[in-house]
C-alpha cells in the first residue's frame, strides 16, 4: 500500500471512530467464556453490532436487530480480530533488506532498554498483509537473537501512527536462551559465519550466569532507588529500570528456548527470582508439559510450519495438542525469520495445528483470547463481547481451510477492507 493509501486507511478509521457497523454471519464464534469454561458455542445466523468504536450486542438475528442506518457487512464465517502474540511486522520489513529491518541490535547482548515504540513503523506494508489475512492486533518488537534483546509492545493494525495503534506500550521485556544468542561457533544461525570475536555469551552456562548477575543488578538497584534519600539514590539506568519492571511483576520476562534443558533452565530462573515468565518458541515443550503446567507458565508457541533445524528439529506439529491436553495456557506465535517475508501468518499457522489433534475452537483461541490473555491484552480484544474493542475478521468460508478467503477485517468499528483478499 503507498503512503496515500496509508493516509486514506487512517482517514477512514478516524472517520469511523463512531461508526455504526453490523456484522452478520452464518456462524459468528464469539470466543466469550461459556458456562463450562469453554469458549461459547458459535451463533448460528449471527449479529455483531458496533459502535462508537465498541461491540454493544452480539447475538442471534433473531433477537439481535440491526438498527435503522448501519452498514451491515456479511460472511460465512465471523470471528474476533486475529492476535499474534509474538511478532516483529512493523519493526521487520516485506523487503528483507537493511532499511526495513530493525527488529535486532547486535551491538550489545543485554538491551533490556530497547523500545519496540521506538522502532515500529506503523505504515510498513507488513502489517497491511498480515492484516488481509484478519489479524488485527500484534505484540511486536525486539527479536529473539540477543541474550536480553529488548522489549515488545501491542498495537492494533491500523493507524497512522504509533499512537493511533497502540494498545499497550510495553508487553514484555525479551529474551533468548539458546544457540541464536552465542558469539562464536554455531551463533547465532546456522547459516551465518561463526562469531571469533570473542564476545560473550559463548555457552548455555555463561548466558545463564549473565542472566542472573543482570536481575541480581536490578533486585539492588530497586531496592536502592525505593530506600535511599533522594541525594544518594542511584543515577537513573535504562537496563535496570527495565529489568526492575520485570521483577516488580509489571512486565514479564518472554524467553526464547527450545531445547528442553533450555525450557529447564528458563524455569529454574523464574522459580528463584519470582518473576512472571513467558515460554516462547519451546519446540521441545512437550517433552515438559507438567512441569510447565506446575511453573503455570504460559507458552507462546512456535509458528506450526517453522523449519525444523538446529535446536528446533525436534519441533513437532501436535505440541499445540500436547499442551492443552497438559491444561498449560499457549498461544501460536508467528514468529521472527531472517528470509522473506520474516513473518508467518498465525492464521495457517493455527490451521495446522487444528489438524493435529486440536478442535476448531481450540486452535481458534490459540490466535484470539488466549492469546490475548497471554499478552496481557484480553479486556479489549480477543472475543466479541460487549464493551471490548469491534474488531472482527470476515471469511467466506472456514477460516483454516486454504481455499477460504478474508473478505473482511473491522478494526475498533472502523470498515478497514471489505474485499476478499
């Protein structure tokens, strides 16, 4: 989309601040909690009234009108707004080239302190294709490649700019336990040239110690700035007001691991310091269900379809099932690539997954309220409920069939495409 476009999408959401839309589907899936914990059953001949920006009914047309001068859209299938709760569109490019990519800083390998605001771009034509697919809301920013590489925030998928988008500012502070983030033989790709430089961390056993020292920092640091009168507090230091967030239980820490002795050591940390942990990638989760389950550490799981290489090749398609069989709360990531386009779909991603041993409804909340429970974003977004955010997805058939198209995304209210993609 060039930038004119862009200018008129954004037009048109403010324009539609308080539109008034009706969404009609021959099967709506709310993803609202049901009686028994589950999701809610789909509403056969479905309505979803928004406006001002909010769901204020959903029910069947039977007994949910349509008032006088809405627009009213209609598909086969209606379901809330996609959530991808591990992402780098925005700070990632479609091009795959150094002026479109700034989801890593290689400079230093703890940068607790990086901003994923400071670096998204609200107008990269990523997020315009994530978003044909109805994805409608990210958690983006800093990719898994350092020790500590920064942070993630949460934005809608609209918008011109980075105010316009955002949901939450900062989501999680990111990290990385594994080969991707070694300075030396085998980091931090297989297919790139080996670090000599000589630069830490080197092993598993480093990083974890380099871990460690870094939130013991931060515990001092806290506990100085909270204690000591004001001429004798500490200078202010990025690194540890970020890590400080972590441990004061305001941000978690989101740690890509996939080795199972890598998911261990993740839990081990957390379990010392007390801090909320996010699972992200965990090929190897499965291998670990009770004790994630024990840790009650939700997991952001890899994109379904990832190449299985390296510390991934143990990676398998029925891990989604694994853990919910296990009760562990996860979410389908699409993840971070180095070749084009960089990103996965969650959509197709959660397909797959439905294919192997997952329900419909289950691989469903894996891209819509679960995942936005994970990401700490579930009381606007999600599932279609009155009062949270009137951002829904419209498809033409079933949505994790390849043959059925997105032939409509809302976003707070606002028609954002209504053509198939």
């Amino acid at each position: 989309m060039n930038p004119l476009c862009l200018a008129a999408v954004a037009a048109c959401i403010a324009s539609q601040a308080a539109a008034q839309v009706a969404v009609r589907g021959q099967r709506v899936y709310t993803m609202a909690p049901g009686p028994n914990g589950q999701a809610a059953p789909p509403i056969s001949d479905g309505v979803v009234i928004i406006e001002g920006g909010k769901v204020r009914a959903v029910g069947p047309a039977a007994t949910t009108p349509v008032p006088p001068g809405f627009r009213v859209l209609s598909a086969a299938v209606v379901t809330p707004g996609l959530v991808d709760a591990r992402s780098t569109v925005g700070l990632s490019g479609i091009y795959n080239q150094p002026h479109d990519s700034d989801q890593i800083e290689r400079s230093s390998p703890l940068q607790p302190e990086l901003r994923a605001i400071d670096a998204y771009n609200p107008q990269e034509r990523l997020i315009e294709w994530v978003r044909s697919f109805g994805v409608t809301t990210i958690n983006t920013g800093n990719a898994p490649g350092e020790l500590i590489s920064g942070q993630t925030m949460a934005v809608k998928t609209a918008g011109a700019t980075v105010e316009e988008a955002m949901l939450k500012d900062a989501t999680a502070v990111v990290a990385t336990i594994g080969p991707q983030a070694q300075k030396g033989p085998g980091g931090p790709s297989a297919t790139a040239p080996p670090d000599t430089s000589g630069k830490s961390p080197g092993t598993r056993g480093k990083m974890m110690s380099m871990l460690r020292e870094q939130i013991i920092k931060a515990q001092e640091y806290s506990r100085k700035r909270a204690s000591a009168p004001d001429d004798k507090k500490p200078e202010r230091d990025l690194k540890l007001d970020a890590l400080a967030r972590v441990l004061a239980g305001e941000l978690p820490l989101m740690i890509t691991a996939n080795r199972a002795q890598d998911i261990d050591s993740c839990l081990r940390l957390a379990e010392e310091f007390k801090f909320r942990l996010i699972l992200n990638s965990a090929a190897e989760a499965y291998l670990l269900t009770d004790r994630i389950r024990a840790a009650q550490a939700p997991v952001v799981l890899h994109a379904s379809m990832q190449r299985a290489v390296g510390e991934s090749e143990n990676l398998s398609f029925e891990t989604a099932a694994a853990l919910r069989r296990a009760g562990v709360l996860f979410a389908i990531e699409s993840g971070y690539e180095a070749y084009v386009p960089k990103a996965r779909v969650v959509l197709l991603e959660a397909a797959i997954a439905a294919a192997n041993g997952l329900t419909f409804e289950q691989a469903l909340a894996s891209i819509t309220i679960d995942a936005a429970r994970i990401v700490g974003v579930a009381d606007r977004v999600g599932s279609i409920e009155p009062g949270k955010d009137g951002d829904v997805a419209l498809y033409d058939g079933d949505p994790f069939e390849y043959t059925s198209h997105c032939v409509g995304v809302v976003i707070g209210g606002a028609v954002v495409t209504d053509t198939p993609r």
